[in-house]
C-alpha cells in the first residue's frame, strides 16, 4: 500500500513538468506549446541534432583513434616485437643524423608532435597535385586525326606492303636518286622537309622516302632488326626502278638505318648525306670522355628511357601510351624528352612547323600500335651487328699470317677493300641537344675519311627543316653545281661522275661480293 501511495504522490509532480511544455534540454514536448506560443520550428530541431551527432562521430573517432594506438604500442612497438628488434636501431640512427634539423622547429614545440603534423602536410600536398595531374584544368584538347591513305604501296618478297612517296623529277630522267628512312615520330611524308621542288628540278634529283615497318602504312615485320631494315631499302630501290646506285640520307635516329645500308648493301649506294647522325649512346669504342659529353647533354628522363630500352623493354609502352599515342597533342620537348635551344625553339613555334610536325606525328602512329617505336628505342640502344669502325676503307686479306700479309703488300695482284669506299658527308649543329656534337666527332675518329661539316649556331631541327638555303648548300656541296635533269634520249648513267674521289683521282678496287651474301 505504501507503494501505491508513493507514486500516487509523485504523478502530480511529473504531469506539472509536462505542462510546463519545456524538457531538460529544451525542446518542446507540449504539442500545443506554452502559453498560446506557435510549436517550435523544425528547420532548428534538425541542424541541432546534425551538429550532435557530428560532435558524437568526431568524439569515437577520437577514441578510436586511441585505441588503434594503444594496440599498436602493445604489439608491435613493444620491445621486444618483431618490428622494434628490426627497425629500432637503424631508426635510431637516421633519427640521430636528422636532429640538426629540430634547430629550425619552434622552441615551445614537441619535435615528434612538430614532424608529424608536416608530414601531413606534405601527404596532403602531394595528393592535390596528383589529383591536380589526373584532372587538367584545360578545357579543350586537341585530339590527333587519322587521315585517308595517300601513299603509294609495294609487294616485299616476304609478303608484307611498304609505303613511299616520290619527289622531284621522274624516275628517266634522275640524274641523282635518293632514299631517305624516317626518323623517330616520323614517317615517309617527313623526307627532307621543306624541300622545294624547284631545287629537285634544278638538281636533277629524284627523292624517295618510305614508311619503316609498322609506321605509316607499312605492314610491321615480325622480326626487324638493322640487316632487315637495309634489305627493305634494297629491295624498294628496284621496286621504284632505281637501277643505278642510290644516295642514302639519315637524319637523327633514322641515320642508323643509314649505317645499316652502308653496312650491309654497300654496291648500292653511292654515299650518304647524314645530319646529325645518331649513334648507338653504348657503344663499346666510345672513350670516356665522349660517353661523359653525351650523355651529360641529355635531361635525365631521356637518359631514364634509354636505360629502359636497354634493360627493361616492357616498360616503354607505358610512357608511349602516356605522350604520344595518348591521341592528344603534346609538347615537342616532353614527346622527345629533351630540351631545345634558342634557335630550335624558334623554329617550333612557327606555325608552319607545327602543322607539318603534326601531320606527320598523326601518319607516324596511324596504326595505333606501340610495338615499332618499341623496336625502334631497342635497336638503338643494342647490339647493331656491327659497329661504325667496321665501314672504315681497309685492305682485306684472304688469308691470316704474317706471311699472307707481306705476300698482299708486295704482290701485284689487285686489291679488296673492305668497308663502304664511298662518300660520307655529316652535318652536325653545335647547339644540338638531341644528338650531341661528340657523336659526331666520334664518327670522324674511327671513319677519318668522313667529311664533317660543324655548324656552330645550328641546332637539332634548323639546318634540316624548313631552310632552302641549307638544302641547296648540302646538294651544290656534295654534287657540285647544278646540271639538271638528265634527257630521256641520253644513255649516260645518273651516277657516272661518282666513280671518282673527292680530289678527282680514280681508284680501281673490286668490291667484295660477300657484301651480298645476305641477299642470297
């Protein structure tokens, strides 16, 4: 009964506390409010309980936060742990070197507590510049297109199509013919570029360039290397009825392809007019002191590149992929991975340049296919199968001895030669960032018979594209002055002048056929 007496007592009290219409933490429970008032608005109820329940969230994350560092100080930062036994001394150490560095904290701050809060900073920073790189802030990019096929097509004896294009005047009437392998990021509507027909015309000159293997419209090979890319020349120079002796052109990279014609089908070329010239940057006969000024002309992601297509090929699709078959354009200097000079940067901004550089980019990857430009980074920085010294003239003995040798010395009989016996003609910039003017100069120390011509001011892209002066100074240089075209009624080989050297003197040599062997 005292019970029931109790909570009759207090049943007053708590309905007077509900007519009051005002709880403990203020809210409303009287739907009718107090005193005639409106009931209270709901837009303030809400925001009131978000604030609560973030201040709730903020404080279990906090204890949250406690406990993981509590268990972490327990397992693994005891020490006896695993972890302390392995990395506390070595810490200890890195610690002990870097404590200069608290010299430059606050005095009233904890250093643990100061280096932890920048590196947080740092991570931050870090994550808004990668999130700043994945979502570029320019609006529009340009986008490369894929242009219908223009060139004309040949039928190689292994089956596959290569692509060409003609300039200059037709194949009856050539008194010089030229073939001329693109370079990297090129394809066959590069040739010399800028190339005026008039000067073909005045010249006589009939100017081949063709697609190499998987760029352009060119069936890829399956397996190319320098020897292949030297019996395609070959076999497209009868293929456009150039029956006499050609005259090879190498420009940058694509000069390689220019030393492996040299190399391995010497009795069809003539001679070669190469500018800047690329070589193999790890070639064996190459001094220190020419490696060290090589190599100190490239920035350090080219140098990154090229060490990747020497030791590690599969990585090279991935930055490919990134620059210059993304299908945007891109900057020249970031494609190549280099820097230019002043003159070259000239060169670049002009609007011409630009159309023409981007015309032939998007024939270049036309198909899509990352696995030339692999090829072509690799055969670069490998083993070419040879070496330039070996184009060096030189007598070649049938037998070995002593007694072979002083019997070819003094014999009457007429000698071999051994290497490429004609003319080599280099030009080389000296504000060249992409081929270093020490490839250059090595070339002219193992081949002394090569004519190098140093052109002080010029860089990697100003003596080759876009110079009408230029071209008419490397053809009046190597052919003399200007005679025409030949007549359709004259017999007389486009080549007939060449049999002799530079000094006018005639040399009489019988060139040996295992040059050729591989043509078999």
């Amino acid at each position: 009964m005292s019970e029931v007496n109790e909570s009759a007592a207090w049943r007053p009290e708590f309905t007077n506390v509900l007519d009051e219409g005002v709880g403990h933490n203020g809210y409303n429970y009287s739907p009718s409010g107090v005193e005639g008032r409106a009931p209270a608005a709901v837009g303030g109820d809400w925001r009131f309980q978000v604030a609560e329940f973030a201040k709730g969230a903020a404080e279990m994350s906090l204890e949250f936060g406690k406990g993981v560092r509590d268990v972490l100080k327990q397992s693994l930062f005891r020490d006896d742990s695993l972890v302390m036994r392995k990395f506390k001394g070595p810490c200890a150490k890195i610690c002990r070197k870097l404590r200069f560095l608290n010299r430059f904290l606050p005095e009233d701050r904890d250093p643990f507590h100061a280096w932890s809060v920048i590196a947080c900073v740092w991570i931050l920073a870090f994550t808004a510049l990668i999130v700043n790189t994945n979502h570029p802030t320019t609006p529009l990019v340009k986008q490369m297109k894929i242009h219908p096929r223009s060139g004309s097509l040949i039928l190689l004896p292994d089956g596959r199509r290569l692509a060409y294009q003609e300039q200059g005047v037709p194949s009856d009437q050539a008194r010089y013919s030229m073939v001329v392998p693109h370079s990297f990021l090129s394809s066959r509507l590069a040739g010399i570029p800028g190339i005026k027909d008039s000067l073909l015309q005045e010249f006589g000159i009939r100017l081949v360039s063709y697609d190499l293997p998987g760029f352009g419209e060119s069936d890829p090979h399956p397996h190319r290397n320098l020897e292949s890319s030297a019996l395609d020349m070959f076999h497209l120079s009868f293929a456009v009825n150039v029956t006499d002796k050609f005259w090879v052109v190498g420009y940058s990279i694509g000069s390689m392809h220019a030393w492996a014609a040299l190399r391995y089908i010497p009795d069809r070329i003539a001679g070669a007019i190469m500018v800047s010239p690329m070589i193999n940057p790890y070639e064996p006969r190459l001094t220190k002191e020419e490696t060290r000024k090589i190599w100190g002309k490239w920035t350090t992601k080219k140098k990154m590149l090229y060490h990747l297509a020497r030791k590690f090929p599969r990585l090279l699709p991935y930055f490919y992929r990134r620059s210059f078959l993304s299908g945007n354009y891109g900057q020249i200097e970031n494609w190549l991975s280099t820097s230019f000079g002043k003159r070259d940067k000239a060169l670049i901004e002009r609007q011409m340049f630009q159309e023409f550089w981007q015309r032939d980019i998007e024939e270049s990857i036309r198909q899509l296919n990352v696995k030339p430009f692999v090829e072509e980074a690799v055969s670069l920085v490998s083993n070419w199968g040879f070496s330039i010294a070996d184009l060096k003239v030189q007598n070649k003995h049938t037998g070995k001895g002593v007694l072979v040798w002083l019997k070819s010395m003094y014999s009457s009989a007429e000698k071999r030669f051994d290497g490429f016996l004609g003319p080599i003609h280099i030009w080389q910039g000296g504000e060249d960032r992409v081929v270093p003017p020490s490839m250059s100069d090595f070339v002219q120390r193992v081949l002394p018979d090569v004519m190098l011509h140093k052109l002080p001011y010029e860089g990697h892209f100003t003596y080759f594209y876009f110079c009408d002066e230029c071209h008419s100074h490397m053809f009046s240089t190597v052919f003399g002055n200007p005679r025409g075209p030949l007549s359709r009624d004259v017999d007389q080989g486009p080549n007939d002048d060449e049999d002799q050297n530079t000094d006018g003197s005639s040399i009489e040599t019988i060139i040996d056929s295992e040059n050729l062997s591989t043509l078999a």
